[in-house]
C-alpha cells in the first residue's frame, strides 16, 4: 500500500470537526505534502457529495461509515478515525474493497480513567444535585448524603491500560478492586493490588462497577460485549451499590439502568455513554414513522435517566481535555503521513 501510494499528493478531508480540534489540525496537516485538505464540522453522512473529492477521510465517532457510505466513495483509500473505537466504520467492508482504516489505539488511558473516577466520585458524593441545591438557593446538606470509598470494593469490567488506571485511583483511595478480564495477568494483579473474578462475582461483590471494554458488536453466535451488563445479571447487583460507564453505551441496556435504579438495585450512575447517544436530541428522530420500537426505549430510557438526581450524565466527553486532543491529533496525521509514504 505504501509503494502504490509513494509521491502522490492525497486529498484528505476531516469530517465532524468540534471547534477545540480545528487549531490543532491546521497546524499538523502543515506537515504533510498534500494535494488538498477540507475541514468540516457536518459529520461524514451529512457531506457525501463533498467527501467524493477526497482520497482520505478522517472522522470521529459520530460519523457513520456503513457499506452504503461506501457505496458513494469508490475512490477512498484510508479512513483515519480519531478514535479508539472503530464500531462506527464497517471494517469487513473496507478490508473488502482495500479500504485502510487507521485508530487511534492510545491516546488517553489516564484522561478516560480520571474522567470515570470522577463520575464514581460525584456520585458517591452527590456532589451535582449539591450544587444544584445551591443554585436554588438551599444552602443545606439535608438530602445530600453520601457513601465513603474506603473499605468498598470497586469492580474493574476490562482490566487494559484504562481499567489498570483505574484500579491505581481505587487503591489510592483505600478500595479493594476485583478485575474481570478473559485473560488474567498474575503478576499483574499482584503488581496493582487487585484480585481476578468473573463478571457474576464482581457484580455480587462490588459496591462500585466500571466498565473499560470496548463495543464489540454481536457475530455469529459471539453475543460481542453488546449489552454485556442487562437487567438479568444486573440482579445480581448489591442494593445500593453504583455503577459508572465511560466506554461505549451499547455495553449497558439502559432499561437495565432505569429498572436497576427504580428497584434500589443501583443507588446512583455514572454514565458519559448511552445506547442511541446520537438521536438522543433529535427530535426528528423520534418523531420518524420508521423509527424502531427500540431504539424508541432506549430514546426514552436515556431522557428519564437524564432528570434523574442519582444519575450523573456527561455527553461523551471523558477523552477531551487539551492533552488528549493534541495526541489524538498527532496520532491521526502521523497514521496518514506514514500511509501517504
């Protein structure tokens, strides 16, 4: 691939382009001998007609690159994802048409795992309905109390680089740590201070449950991680005990979530993810005749789970502080600069 693409100028286009990227892309892409570069915010989906210009795409998580997509770029050579997570693009697709599609494997496994350890802690410690009680003007802790996270377990689901991050802050605040993992690592363990277990006894045992695996969808009979934590194993749960999901939402049913929470199963989340996190505000979306019946539960369990004063949501948002950025960034256009010979 490389020797076919040696001395030719690339055009390349980056698609979904948030505003704190846009700086840093220009200045990168300076470094590469290129014949065009286009920068939009519209997702991929949104600018077909524009992305049939261009050699190279680079998009994030919200663009969808299915074979339909596909079907309308019959000149794409790569697709450079700033991600991690690649279960937006249809890879079979690719690989079948020589389509190279690039991640970002490494970028942020301490950003993802301090922005999860702050949602365990602002659910612990109730810390936004506090703060909103103080902006309505009830300067009172009646209401407010919290659980400490000496003494708790913390149930670890993905012990990679996040989930081992993960277990360090844990220790750090004097929690024990139960990981699950399919592959358990001894030395590891004995190194961080945690112990192996399966997905049912971690549930049992755990007092807090983060969740560090990426979305892998079903094949097959392999049900992937696709609702790998669902209502019938989310039983299994402590009463009163919290769970935190920074990794992909399809890895929760968030019906689960609801029920877990209606039945004191959960006494509070966590969550930066959501199934349907794309439609969750567009209106168009649910009022769509064609609309499946669920993704109309998921659409209205995220937006009950959303009012909630024991849940606390983020949008998507724990990969992006200024240092993440600058090296999903770099990664990006050093994939492209290596592919481009």
């Amino acid at each position: 691939m490389k020797e076919e693409n040696s001395h030719q100028k690339l055009r390349i286009a980056f698609f979904g382009v948030k505003s704190w990227e846009k700086e840093i892309i220009e200045r990168e892409i300076g470094k590469l001998d290129l014949y065009g570069v286009g920068i939009y915010e519209e997702e991929l989906q949104n600018n077909i007609e524009l992305a049939k210009n261009y050699d190279v795409i680079s998009v994030f998580i919200y663009s969808k690159v299915d074979k339909k997509i596909l079907d309308q770029l019959p000149d794409l050579k790569l697709i450079a994802t700033r991600s991690t997570g690649v279960d937006h693009i249809d890879c079979k697709e690719c690989e079948a048409r020589k389509i190279k599609v690039l991640n970002v494997p490494v970028y942020g496994s301490n950003t993802v795992a301090e922005f999860a350890f702050a949602l365990l802690l602002a659910v612990a410690k109730k810390i936004v309905p506090a703060h909103q009680s103080v902006e309505e003007g009830e300067f009172s802790p009646e209401g407010l109390t919290g659980v400490d996270l000496e003494g708790k377990t913390l149930g670890v689901i993905g012990v990679g680089k996040i989930g081992q991050n993960m277990v360090r802050y844990a220790r750090g605040f004097g929690m024990k740590v139960l990981g699950v993992e399919r592959n358990s690592d001894p030395k590891l363990a004995k190194s961080l201070g945690f112990k192996y277990a399966s997905l049912e006894e971690c549930l049992k045992e755990s007092d807090f449950v983060s969740i560090h695996v990426p979305y892998i969808a079903p094949s097959g009979n392999s049900p992937g991680t696709y609702h790998l934590l669902n209502r019938e194993n989310m039983k299994l749960m402590k009463a009163g005990s919290y769970l935190i999901n920074t990794s992909r939402g399809p890895v929760v049913e968030v019906e689960a979530i609801v029920w877990a929470l209606n039945k004191g199963i959960l006494a509070g989340a966590g969550l930066d993810v959501t199934e349907e996190e794309t439609n969750v505000e567009n209106i168009s979306v649910v009022m769509n005749n064609g609309t499946k019946k669920d993704d109309m539960k998921e659409l209205l369990s995220f937006h009950l789970l959303r009012d909630r004063d024991d849940v606390v949501f983020t949008p998507h948002n724990a990969f992006n502080t200024k240092e993440a950025i600058e090296r999903i960034i770099k990664t990006t256009i050093e994939g492209i600069k290596e592919f481009c010979g």
